[in-house]
C-alpha cells in the first residue's frame, strides 16, 4: 500500500461523519477512529499494523485470489438490510448474487431506494448494521467477483 493511497483514505475519513474504520490490503491494516478513550468523539487516529506481523494462514497464490470490491452507497441514507422488520435480509455473509439482486433498501427523505449489485459475486462481509446511517460512497458489502 502506497502512501498515496493512505492519504486518500485519511481525507476520506476525515471528510465523513464516521466514527471508526478499518481497511487491510494483504499484511497491512490501517484503522481510524475519532474516539478517545472514553469512546467521545475526538480527531481522526491513523494506525498502521506492522508489514512484520507473521501470517497465521498461508496466503493463496495471486492466481488463486478473486478481486475483491465492494457496494457503495450512491446516497446519504439509512441502511436496510431487509424489505420489513420481520422479513430476512436481502444477501447474507457468503451468498452468491447475481448482477441486478437487490442487495438493501436505502431510505432517504422518506423514499425507499433499492440498491441493486453490478456484479456477479459473493457477499464476503455486511459492513453496516441494519438502520444505520450511511455517507455517499460508504462501502455497504465487500463482495469477491466470480470468475475473475
């Protein structure tokens, strides 16, 4: 990871209302939060995980790994995970979805948005609970793509 990229995610943070956040690219992790010790929000913290760190599982050979990416929210929002209180999510943690599933509904200013995968893939994690609210660009999903 390139110090580039570090900043770019440093502006990001900064520019959001977030409170936490964590990305890993390979052996390096970076974690932001804006909590003190007491858990008030305060300024952003970057914390970068050491390159040194010993690997507990051995890590698949670069053809072997499918592209990770993930689902944004194109809206500022509150997040759904399902159509009703009572109904089951949309996608769960390693379903396979197709180009076009709804994946969560989006509500903003009281209108109920679908929020639809571009990709055929696999839901790897749910990065936001259910009625959270969500930035523009927030990462929703991280997927794995199929056949890449």
């Amino acid at each position: 990871m390139d110090l580039e990229k570090v900043e770019k995610l440093v502006k990001i943070f900064e520019d959001s209302s977030m409170l936490e956040f964590s990305y890993a690219e390979g052996v390096m992790e970076i974690s932001m939060s804006r909590r003190g010790e007491a858990g008030v929000a305060t300024h952003p913290v970057a914390i970068a995980a050491n390159e040194m760190v010993p690997q507990v599982e051995e890590r698949p050979q670069a053809e072997e790994v499918a592209e990770e990416q993930y689902i944004l929210s194109p809206i500022v929002a509150t997040f759904y995970s399902a159509p009703s209180p009572d109904a089951k999510p949309f996608v769960s943690v390693g379903e396979k979805i197709k180009a076009g599933d709804t994946v969560c509904i989006l509500e903003a200013m009281k209108l109920l948005n679908e929020i639809e995968s571009d990709y055929d893939c696999e839901i790897e994690a749910v990065l936001v609970s259910n009625g959270q609210k969500v930035e523009y660009g927030q990462p929703l999903f991280r997927v794995k793509l199929e056949g890449k």
